[in-house]
C-alpha cells in the first residue's frame, strides 16, 4: 500500500484551503493528509516540530506577502518541495516563485482535482530523485576522496567534471593550482598545449584519450604518472 502524503496548506482563506482538499479528497491512487495554517509564522512553528512531504504556499498572508513568503519557507525547510498556489495569474511571479525555490506555480481557479494530484505526486516524486542523486553524488566524492590514485573524470570533449583529493594534492605539488579545482578546464587542451620537458608525454596521452573518446580505442593502458602540470611546465594548468 502506498503511504499517505503529509501536506501542509499555508492560506489564509479557509474557503480555499477546504476547497483544495475537496478536489483531491476522491482521488482514488493517493491519499493525502492536510494540515491547515492561516500565518506564515504558524507554519514556521509547525515545520519545526513536525515532518511534511509537501508545502502548498499561497503567497499572500497576514503576515508575509509576494516571493519573500517562499524564500522564508525555503530558509526553514531547504529539502521540503514547495508548490505555490495562489491567485496571482501573473507569468513573471510565476517564474520569480520557481527561481525562489518553488517546485511549481499553480493559479488558483484554473487547477482540477487531477492536475492537482499530479502536481503534488510529480513535486514529491522529483524532491525524493533529487536527494537520492544527492546522496549518491556524495557517496562517489567520498569514495572517490579515499581512493590513492589520481583520478579526473572528463566529459566528451575533455573538460574536467571533478577530480578526486589525490589528484589536485598531486597538481598543487606539481606547481599547478586553481581557485576551482580545475572544474570546467579542457584537460586535453591543456595537454596539448603545454611546454617543457614533459610535453611529448602530455600530447600523448591527450591523443590516446581523444582515441578512447572516438572509439578508435577501446581504452588507453598508461604507465606514465598522471598528467599534470610541473615545475617545469606550470602553465599547463593555469
């Protein structure tokens, strides 16, 4: 059996906050569990106290009133999905509750029951996705970080993505070092242009992963010590 849904209404109309749960009360796929509250300081007090799936947020309330409502809610709970739905049928506020932080903005009067449910099912869906990519975006750094070796992951056409711990100990005492970790920096353009004793080595192997990347090779077996630059060439990486 699928588990409830805790959601949260902030809107100061009872009316509309009755007229919310009506549409969706029939719905025969999701359950949902409302609590109701007419000030934004009330929601505050009861999100500090008690765990929610979902924040249904009108944006004007008693005591706070346009975009800030959605920023103060975002400050008190980052990880609770936030669906704006409220009166204001203006394109700009829209996009301004999005940008806040909002998961989606709905008008008031042209939402049904359906499009409701889908919203808020789709709201939640997506926050769970995204900490669950979180999660295992922080697991790889962490195992990446506790790996010896020197490991930079590329894109396509060679830009670096991330790099672990042992990689950027190994560039800064190699002479090489950048405010950004070298985030977004062409590592094969970097190779090939680099100067000094080692730049034969470096075109190599900026080659034979430009090859990998073809598929004119399956993989690149490469005994010479990670590319980066040296003392001798530090503008490799500058």
């Amino acid at each position: 059996m699928i588990p409830p849904l805790d959601i949260l209404i902030i809107e100061d109309n009872p009316g509309d906050a009755d007229l919310i749960q009506d549409l969706v009360a029939d719905n025969p796929t999701r359950i949902f569990r409302f609590t109701h509250v007419t000030r934004l300081s009330d929601a505050i007090k009861h999100l500090k106290m008690n765990s929610t799936d979902l924040i249904l947020l009108d944006l004007g309330l008693p005591d706070s009133n346009g975009i800030e409502t959605v920023w103060k809610i975002r400050e008190t709970v980052p990880q609770v999905p936030i669906v704006v739905l409220t009166g204001y049928d203006d394109e700009e506020t829209g996009r301004s509750a999005v940008k806040a932080g909002a998961q989606d903005y709905l008008v008031k009067g042209k939402v049904s029951g359906e499009l409701l449910t889908r919203i808020i099912v789709y709201a939640v869906e997506r926050h769970q996705y995204q900490n669950s990519l979180r999660e295992s975006e922080q697991f790889l750094r962490c195992a990446m970080d506790a790996l010896a070796a020197h490991i930079a992951i590329l894109d396509p056409i060679g830009k670096i993505l991330s790099v672990n711990a042992a990689w950027l100990t190994f560039a800064r005492d190699n002479g090489a070092n950048r405010e950004d970790g070298f985030i977004g920096l062409n590592y094969l353009d970097a190779c090939e242009r680099a100067s000094g004793s080692d730049s034969h080595i470096a075109l190599d192997f900026a080659n034979g992963i430009r090859a990998v990347i073809k598929g004119e090779k399956d993989f690149l077996n490469w005994s010479t010590p990670a590319i980066v630059p040296t003392r001798n060439a530090g503008s490799m990486l500058a």
